[in-house]
C-alpha cells in the first residue's frame, strides 16, 4: 500500500469479474438496477465472507478483488458499519 492511498476489496460474482477483466482490470462497471450502490468494504475479510454467503448461493462463484484508492478522494465520503466495527464499507 502506497502512503497516500488506502487497499479496498471488493466481492464480485462470475459476470462482474468477466466485465473487469474486459476493462483491462482497470475499472468496475456499472451497478445493476437491482444492486445500484457500489459498496467497497475496508477488510478483506468481510468481502470474503459476502463473496462466499451471497455471491457463491447467487451465481455459482464469488471472487473478491481488491484496489488501491487514493485517500483524498476517500474523504467525500463516509465509513458504514454493516453491523459491527469489523463489518466495515464505503
């Protein structure tokens, strides 16, 4: 991790990762109206057990990626916790 910026992850199923990987792993594509909130989580943990509890029963495979985000940027928005501190999301 670079000073300046702060390590991300994101759970991800089969199809959103195939959209990445056609970005170049450069960017995530666009929400679903179903799911229309792009939510990264502060802990590789928690993106694990979401990929594992709600991407595996959903659609067969979840994955998590994981980014670097500068910390400027970071500051517009604010930490939610999803039901403990551990629990953790943008």
């Amino acid at each position: 991790m670079k000073p300046d910026t702060i390590t991300l992850w994101r759970p991800v199923g089969p199809a959103e990762l195939a959209l990445i990987r056609e970005s170049g792993m450069c960017s995530f594509p666009p929400r679903l109206p179903d799911q229309p909130i792009f939510y990264p989580v502060l802990s590789e943990d928690y993106a694990i057990r979401i990929a594992r509890d709600w991407n595996v029963p959903h659609s067969g495979a979840g994955f998590v990626t994981r980014f670097e985000v500068r910390r400027d940027f970071l500051e517009q928005y604010d930490v939610q916790e999803a039901g403990g501190r551990a629990l953790r999301e943008y």
